[in-house]
C-alpha cells in the first residue's frame, strides 16, 4: 500500500523537475513531491568535482535566456554576485586554422579554392530556391547552403555531432539553431576580409563563479522545503491505472497527477503499454561520452579567450571542446596555474564509440588539433558517459510525438523536459525548466503551454511573465 498521498507527483530534480515544484511552491504550495534518483540536483545539467579537485560539468553548458520568469530563477538561485559575464567566442577548427563561427558569415579565412566552392554552391542555392518543404535535414542543407558548404563543414560536423546521417532527421527543429545565410552578409565578409562573430541568442552568456552549472540547480533545490523532496531513491515501478508509484528502497506514493522528466521511452516502459513501448522505441537518441583533461600551466595563447570550439574533422573523435577554466577560474584546484578542457564525443547505433579508449583517443585528438602540446603535463582524466545525451530530432520523431504524450495524459502522466517531451529545440536549460513551470500552471490553472507546442514563438522573442497570450485570454 503506498506510504504517502501527493496531488503531484514529480520525477527527475533536473531543471524542468525544478521548475515544476518551484512554481507549485509559488502557487499556494500546491501539494507535491519531487522524486530524484541521485542524490544532488541537476540531472544532464549537474555538475562533479573529480579526485585531482577539477569541476566538470556534463557538456558544454551556459547561461542565456528566452524568459523573464527564467532570469528570475537565475537570481534566485545564485544571486547577482554569483555569475561571470562572457562575450562569446566560439570557433570552428578545420584546415589546421581557426575560423570563427558562425562558420557560413567567415568564409574568408578558408583556403581560396574551398572559399570559392562554399559561394558556388550558396549561389545555386539561392538560385533554385523553392517553397517546397524539405524532405529532411540533409535536404534542407543542401538547399539552405549548396553543395560546397555542406561538403566541406554541414555534413561531416552534423553527422559528428548528432552521431546520426543528416538524411536520417528531420528540419522542423532548426529555428534559431542555425545561422540562415545572407548571401550580401557573406559576400561581404569575404571582400572585405572581416570577421562576423555576433549571430546567435547566445553571443554573450553568464557562468557561475563557483561550482560549475550544477552550483544553479542545487541552488534552486535548497529553496524547496525537505517535506516536498525525495532524493537519492528513483522510480523502478508505476502503476498507471492505480496511480501508484514505487521507488528502488520500496517507498510507494499514490498521486492525482504526475510530471514526469524522465526519458519518454523509460517512462513507457515504466507504465507497461506495449504500444507505447513500441512506439517510443523507434525514438532516437545520441550517447555523449565527456572527457574532462585538466592540465598543470596555461592555456596557449591562442586558447586564453575562446569559450569552445567545434571540430568537424576526422584528425580527434569529439564535436566540440570547452576551454572550461575559461568560464570560471574557481574550475580549476590552482587557478592561474591550472587551466581545463572538456571535450564531448557522440555515440550511436549510427556511431560507435570505444569506451575504453574514448579518453586516450581524446587527448591524442587534442594533441593532433593543437590544442595541447606533447609534454603538457596532464593532471586530471576524467570521463563520464552520459547514456541520453541528445534526443534526435529524426523524421518520425514528430509522429511518435503526436501518438505519445496525449496517449500519456490521458492517464494523468506529463512527460516534459530535454527527454521527457524528446524535443530538442526547446531542450536548452531556460526553455527546460520553463517546460516544467508551464506544466504547473496548466495543471493548476489551466495555462497554456507555449514553450512545448509553440517553439518557434518562445524563442523568437524575450518572453515576459505572464504571457501576452495568458492575459488576452482573461
């Protein structure tokens, strides 16, 4: 029999878990409790300080914002003093140079003869452009960028990061995750030899002056009293049709309503719906395994200023590297005589990876890519495998999607968050957690939820609190 009543259950205390239970405090203290398998906050979004005394995060993590109700968190959670501002540079490594991202508004720094293949191909691009949707996200490539582009950096970067062909993704998800190209904006750059370095809603960020990104979330965690949280104990039963919950120490909860962050397909296998369970199967997602290489010294000059970088060819194994001393100097033991790089490597059905060998290969990527000499001296080896690190957006993602989660909340279960809702254009760490406050609000007051179904809307504007929309409706 269960132990305990809640009108909400929440599983997972990453950002949207969070988000969900700070607002149901806010909202008279709806009664709920949030369950958490680990024993800290933060979920993908947590944050370890290994053996040698480095602070690693999981991935490459900074803080930008869509959302007023967001910021208001941030504050919450670390205060005003608690942040360091950056003004973003990020890089493309290729061709044994760095080009400065986004990639498509520099092409000046590439060699001539790939220069001139990238306009080629962006030229006849804009040339037999069509209304015709693209069939997906290779297509949409091809069709945004031409032949040149797409050969040289789009397709060999994109199958690098997702761990899955391009052809096998759809393009519905790309919004303002890809630099759109201005043929005159590029022309531009080129004749007159200048760099093009502010595209983007990230161009500038903030990081917290201590304990990495997870320092934000236990931050939030502590604001929530201990009779609403349950740590260190996850779900490895639910009983959909009873509405009962057990954890792995045996603990069982009956609930009204539960939000749930865990991964979608978990969750399906939690209720036990062979439907449900053969259709999020079909659900694809990436592995990221994070190599965290703390060194004795300082970064290279060439290395001091830039935030991160993305590698799209075949000389190292990772997408991107985070020069992560960088962000803050208390992520290191000795700040200014230790310095930090995190690097991130895909895996997939698609892209295997070997464990084993995923560090060592790492640094010998750093080392063939310059950005660590031979005889620096390595302090720290550090690797997590993080096993649902990107959710897919493949091309029956929006089906599954579509047949899922109404399915799901028929019986009272929401699933939202990076995972939980499995949409990767709302999954950064504000629209997360949004998902969670608007799930709160639907439940208890009968709000829309814009972040979720209305992507595009949310992120091409600050949205303020409450929505324009919430109040029209009044």
């Amino acid at each position: 029999m269960p132990s305990e009543h809640h009108r909400f259950l929440i599983l997972g205390a990453g950002p949207t878990g969070l988000g969900a239970a700070l607002r149901l405090l806010e909202l008279d203290g709806t009664d709920f409790l949030l369950i958490e398998a680990a024993g800290q906050a933060g979920g993908l979004a947590a944050s370890l300080v290994d053996d040698q005394g480095f602070t690693w995060d999981l991935g490459g993590h900074v803080q930008f914002s869509h959302y007023q109700t967001f910021d208001r968190y941030m504050e919450l959670a670390l205060g005003r003093e608690g942040w360091i501002d950056h003004q973003r540079e990020s890089w493309v490594w290729m061709r044994e140079r760095f080009v400065p991202y986004p990639f498509q508004y520099n092409l000046h720094r590439l060699p001539g003869p790939e220069m001139w293949s990238c306009v080629q191909g962006l030229m006849a691009a804009a040339e037999s452009a069509s209304g015709e949707r693209p069939a997906d996200f290779e297509q949409w490539i091809l069709r945004t960028f031409g032949q040149g582009m797409a050969d040289i950096f789009l397709l060999p970067y994109n199958f690098k990061v997702w761990a899955y062909p391009p052809a096998m993704m759809n393009a519905h998800w790309v919004g303002e995750r890809v630099a759109v190209p201005d043929l005159r904006a590029v022309l531009k750059s080129i004749c007159l030899d200048e760099d093009n370095l502010s595209w983007g809603p990230n161009n500038t960020f903030r990081f917290p002056l201590h304990g990495g990104t997870g320092a934000i979330w236990d931050g939030l965690a502590a604001h929530i009293p201990e009779r609403h949280k349950h740590f260190g104990d996850g779900i490895v039963a639910l009983d959909a049709e009873r509405r009962h919950a057990t954890t792995a120490s045996g603990a069982c909860f009956s609930y009204d309503q539960l939000i749930s962050t865990l991964p979608l397909d978990r969750l399906c296998q939690l209720v036990g719906d062979p439907a449900l369970i053969e259709r999020t199967a079909r659900l694809k997602y990436s592995s990221v395994h994070v190599v965290g290489i703390g060194l004795r010294g300082q970064p290279p000059e060439a290395l001091r200023t830039k935030c991160w970088m993305y590698f799209p060819e075949d000389d190292c194994p990772f997408y991107r590297v985070t020069v992560f001393s960088n962000y803050s100097p208390n992520n290191v033991p000795e700040p200014g005589a230790t310095w930090s790089l995190m690097a991130e490597v895909s895996e997939s059905p698609c892209k295997p990876v070997d464990a084993e060998r995923v560090v060592a290969d790492a640094i010998r990527g750093m080392r063939a890519t310059h950005l660590i000499g031979e005889e620096d001296p390595i302090l720290s080896r550090w690797h997590r495998r993080l096993h649902h690190g990107y959710p897919t957006p493949s091309v029956e993602r929006d089906a599954i999607l579509r047949d899922v989660l109404p399915a799901l909340e028929a019986r009272d279960l929401y699933a939202r968050g990076r995972f939980g809702a499995w949409t990767y254009e709302v999954s950064n760490q504000d629209h997360s957690l949004m998902q969670g406050v608007e799930i709160a609000e639907r439940l208890v007051n009968g709000r829309e939820e814009l972040t979720l179904f209305q992507p595009n809307l949310v992120n091409g504007r600050y949205n303020v609190w409450p929505y324009p929309e919430w109040m029209e409706k009044r």
